[in-house]
C-alpha cells in the first residue's frame, strides 16, 4: 500500500504543470475557437486572416504566438472557413488587416489598444486569457479542459459589432 502511495505521489508530481496559472493553447483550444467564430450572425467564410496578437516585450507573449502560428500551420479548416495565421504586435493591431483576432496571453493593459482595434474594425476577438474577456479587452475566451467552456463578454461583442446565434448563446457564459 505505501508503494502504491509512493507511485501515485510520483505520477501526481509528473503530471502536475510547473505555472499552474498558464497552460499552452492546444489544438482543441483552436478547434473550439474556430468554431465558435462559425457561430457569429455574420460567420467568416473562405480564407480568413486572423491576427495572433503579441506583446514582443513579453517573452510568454511571443512564445505563445509563434506556438499558435506553427500550431496553425497554413491554415486551420473549422466549417466554412480557413484560418490564416499572422503574428500582429499589440501595437500594430489598429492597421491589421485582418478578418478575427487571437490575444495571446501576457499583453496585460496593452489589450486596451485591441479593444479600441476590434470596435473600430468590427471584428471579434478570441483568447484562452479569461482575464482579458472579463476586462472587455477580448469578446470571446475559450477553455478546452477540463470540459470545454466559452465565456462571452456582452459589453465587449456589443461594441465590436459581433452577435452570437441564439442556439449557440445557449452554451456560452456572457458576462
């Protein structure tokens, strides 16, 4: 029996992430993502550019990005659509010509530059930073484990133009 302890407790201490407050984004983080963004009033069909947002000064930030980027290779299908990855710095994103955008982790109060980005634009926002979606920096925040959750920041969609089907409204959290 204290075998058996002492190999779980080893097992526990293997398995147990080193940052308990951050997890890598994993391919069922950006399946979920993309699908979701299939669910707006108006989804995006065809190619779509969506902006991995970054802070470059942040080396969490920037691991996170080029990680989604390779993750997405040249291009993730969900539905309709095809993502299309492209790294945007947190201060570039007022000139980002892109369809939707992804914040990384990390930004911290710059994502205020992105949510001033995605009312003008018009354009969603998706991240695995719940704290940014609380905030109103992001519309959309996404949990894959331990059983998928999607949290929507309705302060947040309202300015950035972005609705929500009414099936899909029915799985979400607004805020």
């Amino acid at each position: 029996m204290k075998l058996l302890g002492m190999t779980l407790l080893a097992l526990g201490a293997v398995i147990v992430p080193t940052d308990p407050a951050r997890a890598d984004v994993t391919p069922k983080d950006l399946q979920v993502m993309a699908r979701a963004l299939g669910f707006t009033e108006k989804p995006p069909t065809g190619e779509v550019t969506i902006g991995i947002v970054y802070a470059p000064g942040n080396p969490q930030s920037a691991k996170e990005a080029d990680d989604l980027q390779k993750l997405m290779g040249d291009g993730l299908k969900a539905g309709a659509m095809v993502l299309k990855p492209l790294l945007v710095k947190i201060d570039d994103v007022a000139g980002a010509d892109v369809g939707a955008f992804l914040l990384t982790e990390g930004v911290g109060a710059d994502a205020s530059k992105l949510a001033a980005a995605t009312k003008a634009k018009q354009k969603p926002c998706v991240t695995t930073d719940i704290a940014q979606v609380q905030s109103g920096a992001c519309v959309m925040g996404i949990k894959s484990e331990p059983k998928v959750e999607i949290i929507v920041n309705k302060a947040a969609a309202a300015d950035s133009g972005v609705g929500f089907a009414a099936s899909f409204r029915m799985m979400i959290t607004e805020l």
